[in-house]
C-alpha cells in the first residue's frame, strides 16, 4: 500500500527507498488511515483496528497519543503524509 513518498510494509514505512520501522499498534492505524484514502476515520474504529477491539483495552486518549507519535515518525522519515485531526470524530491521511 503506497501514499505519497511512503509504502507500508509489515514492519513497518518505506519512504523513498529508506526503511523506517514502526511499532505494530501505529503500523495498524497507519494501514487503516492509508485505506480510507482521504476519508476521515472515526476514533472507535482505529481503537478497534490497533486493539483488536478488546474490551479491556487501553485508555480512550490513546490513539490521539499514538496518531501524534505516528505523525513524529512520518516527519523523521521524511514521508509526504500528513495525518489531520476531524474535531470530534477522528483522523484523515492525506499525501
């Protein structure tokens, strides 16, 4: 799966020929977002996507936590992806 300068593989982000490994809970909300190709994704749906939606999972601001470490890791990267945030709702990739 490709966006922008960035391709997903499963250990993690090819930008522009360079490996950059990702953890797997960010590789998994990445590989959604990426899917969605432009469309916002809700906030329950990357919970369920990264958790396996376990009901004892983690805490509710966890995936803002984790979509702000991802956005960290892209920008080290150097990838073209930039993820926004759907006040209210959830989070949009675009390259």
């Amino acid at each position: 799966m490709k966006l922008g300068n960035t391709s997903l593989t499963a250990w993690g982000i090819e930008v522009d020929g360079k490996r950059h490994p990702i953890s797997r809970q960010r590789l998994r909300i990445l590989a959604r977002l990426m899917r969605a190709r432009g469309d916002c994704v809700d906030h329950d749906t990357l919970l369920d996507v990264a958790w396996d939606g376990r009901d004892d999972g983690p805490e509710a601001n966890i995936v803002a936590v984790q979509i702000c470490y991802l956005r960290k890791n892209l920008s080290a990267a150097g990838s073209s992806i930039q993820i926004g945030n759907v006040h209210g709702y959830g989070y949009v990739a675009r390259a």
